[in-house]
C-alpha cells in the first residue's frame, strides 16, 4: 500500500520513531533493573542454602560429601526429612576441603559466583555457585504497569498526530491556495498567519506570494505585449491593402499579385483579432446571463452554414427546455472555435454530431468523423499556436482551441478531447449547473 498524504507519512513515522525509542528505553531500563535484582535475590537464595547445607554438615547430618547430579532433584530419600532442592553449589570448609558438591557439567565451563560464610560455630566456609537463567523481557516488560504503558502509547499518537497536522495543514493551506490560482488564474491574498511565520513554511509561503506576483507582471506584460502589437500591426496592414488597390488601378495586369497580397493582409488580420480575442479573456468584464442551451447551438450552427453551406451537423438533445447561467459572448465562442475547427480539419462529406445530456453537470459532446489526431499530441491541442502534424497545412492558427479551453474555465468548467472509439475525433464540454461566480 502506498502511502499518499504527507499527514500520514509524517504521523506513521514519528509514532514508530517514539514507540521504538519507548521499547528500546523500557527494554534498557527493565533489563538492568530487573538483572540486578534478580542476581541480589539469586545471591540471598544461595547464601540461604549454603547455611542450610553447612548446618546439616555440623549437626552431623552430612556425614560425606555429597554430589547431586541434576539440579532440582531431590538429594533424599522420600522418607529423609531433611530433603532438599539444592542449586548447583560447591562449599570448602577453611582448611580448602569440599563439605558439598553439586556441580553439574554443564556449568562448569561458565563463571561461577564465590562468596564466604560464618557458621554458628564461626567457622569460615567458602562457597562457589552458579545463577539460573535470567528472565525473559517479556517477562520482565509483564510487571511493567499495563495502565501506564497504554498512557504512553496514547501520548505518543496524540503527539505525532499533533506534530503531523502542524507540518501538513499549512503545506494544504499553500496547496489550495495554488491549485485555486491554476483553476481560476486569479489572485488572492495568502493567508497572514502564514506570512507571519519565521520558519521554513513562512519562507515558502513568501516565495510562493513573490512567484505568484512575477507570474501576474509576466503575464501582464506578456498580454499587453501581444495587445500593443496587434494594435500596431492593422495600421500597415491597412496601408498595405491600400496600396495593393492604388497598384491594381494604375496596373489592372499585376490584379493576381495584388490579390494574393489582399489575401495574406486578411489572413494576418484575423490572425491579429485571434489574438486581441485571447488577450480580452482575462481584462474584459462579462456578464453572466440565462440561456437556453438547445437554440443557443442553433444558432450558432446557422452560423457555420453560412461559412460551410454543404457541412452536415446535426444536434441531440436530451435536454428539457429551460435556461442555464453562462456568459453568453464567451461560450458562444468557444463552442464556435469547436465545431469551425471540426470543419476545417475533417473532409466536407464527413458530418459532424452535437449532442446535449444532463448528468450532475452539463454535458456537450461535439464529435467529426475525420482522422482524428495522434494520442501523444492530444493535449497540445489547447497549446496556442500549436497545430498538429496533420493539420500543418491547413487554415487556422492554432489559437481557437486556446481561446475555447480559457472560455470553458471562464464557467468553471472543463473540456477534454480524445479520439472516438470508432473515428473521429471527441471533444466533451463539462459545464456546472450552479450559478457562476
């Protein structure tokens, strides 16, 4: 399973972080602890039995030395009163005899412990003996409080909880600041507590508001430019186009070139208005107003005739009659680019189809039965000035599916084109039917 969202890489890594470093700390502290006190009670264990044991040897009762052979056994008879579980253990009296021995081979490669003893009688003894087996962790981590470790564990997720929404709840803050901005391609005012922060996510949201300002200037510019332009360009065309009549009057045999350069001055003017049209998007105030949808594409359909009198293009729609909000000048632009684009790149014989559904949004699907265009150049499409490599020779600019892709975000909506299963090319309009801010 992958892990997506950065709340829950950050919260998954600090709980393992804080409960391995808990484990760790718990395993250190109860091995050491409990290590310690089970060699001082192993230690009282022994002492105690060597004072048994020497006891019984100056009472008379261990009359020879003695060697058990597993630990754990009973040294006696069943009927012996005095029988005993005895540990490994080897006892000297002062003189370096052995009174006891009970030393089985498997500890005798491993260190034994040696401490002495008084009797009764203040005799010295001298014992050698072995610790069992250490207690498990487990064991150990089984006297620890549950009450307490469960306390932890809860501080611990409340902790990395607390620490991941802190680093990820500013980074979403940024996020949907800068996915508004690509949707809507407006500014708006980063949020102050972010600004006033002195850390690296204050840092970033300052360069993201200083990024989002250049891109404002540079975009500015960049439509002023293209509007400057095109306004400086029509006084010569038009000085051309004169001058192109003057030479035709004076000279009725040069008529052919004067009239390829009228042709060439028209072509460049609508490539001007093209780009006066894109600049506009974004400067212009337009009005939203209620339409109805079915006779709005009618009419833009007339349109069309006039320009491609032998185009078939027909309308379906599942609509009922009533009226949706849109600004009016603008989808009638962007659907018009569509279904034009459909005609010049598709063959005259071939038809193109219209049709109109209502799901949760708006629905317009405006399909050509032309060759359609390769997957990989499907989205740069939209790109301005950017025609395919099929339609490289062909009229048009590259700037109508542009201008009709800014037009669609205008009303909130998306478009998308794709090549249709049987042919042709797709292009599917989404529009909401909530009212447009």
């Amino acid at each position: 399973m992958v892990i997506r969202h950065l709340f829950w890489k950050i919260f998954i890594a600090f709980f393992l972080a804080n409960v391995f470093v808990i484990g760790a700390t718990t395993y250190t502290v109860l091995n050491m602890t409990e290590t310690k006190r089970f060699e001082e009670r192993q230690k009282e264990m022994l002492e105690k039995f060597a004072e048994q044991i020497i006891f019984l040897y100056e009472d008379g009762r261990l009359k020879k030395i003695e060697r058990i052979e597993n630990a754990g056994r009973k040294s006696s008879p069943k009927d012996d009163p005095h029988r005993r579980k005895f540990p490994p253990m080897q006892i000297f009296d002062q003189h370096g005899h052995p009174i006891f021995d009970n030393i089985p081979n498997k500890f005798k490669k491993t260190k034994p412990i040696e401490f002495g003893l008084v009797s009764d009688n203040d005799t010295d003894y001298h014992v050698s003996s072995y610790l069992g087996p250490q207690p498990r962790f487990i064991q150990a981590l089984q006297r620890l409080n549950l009450l307490q470790f469960i306390f932890v564990i809860i501080a611990s997720t409340a902790v990395s909880a607390i620490l991941s929404w802190t680093i990820s709840k500013p980074i979403n803050k940024l996020r949907q600041y800068s996915q508004h901005y690509k949707e809507q391609k407006k500014k708006i005012p980063l949020p102050k507590h972010l600004l006033k922060r002195g850390d690296e996510i204050g840092n970033l949201t300052r360069d993201l508001g200083a990024m989002i300002d250049e891109i404002e200037h540079n975009m500015a510019t960049q439509k002023q430019l293209l509007h400057d332009v095109s306004h400086e360009l029509r006084a010569p065309l038009a000085r051309l186009q004169v001058s192109a009549s003057i030479i035709e009057n004076h000279n009725p045999a040069s008529a052919q070139y004067t009239a390829r350069i009228n042709s060439e001055c028209e072509r460049i003017s609508r490539l001007i208005q093209e780009i006066l049209d894109y600049s506009r998007l974004d400067q212009q105030a337009y009005q939203v107003d209620n339409i109805e949808l079915q006779p709005f594409l009618l009419d833009i359909m007339d349109d069309i005739k006039v320009q491609y009198p032998q185009r078939h293009i027909r309308l379906h729609s599942t609509l009922q009659p009533g009226t949706i909000q849109a600004y009016p000048e603008l989808l009638h632009r962007a659907l018009e680019n569509i279904i034009l684009n459909s005609c010049k790149h598709t063959p005259e014989e071939s038809a193109i189809d219209i049709s109109i559904e209502k799901q949760h949004n708006l629905i317009i699907r405006i399909r050509d039965f032309g060759p359609g265009v390769d997957e990989e150049e499907l989205q740069k499409l939209f790109q301005l000035f950017y025609r395919a490599k099929n339609k490289m020779h062909t009229e048009g600019f590259g700037l109508g599916l542009g201008i009709a892709k800014r037009a669609i975000e205008k009303h909130q909506g998306t478009i998308q084109i794709s090549n249709h299963k049987d042919g042709g090319l797709q292009t599917v309009i989404t529009l909401p039917l909530v009212q447009i801010d």
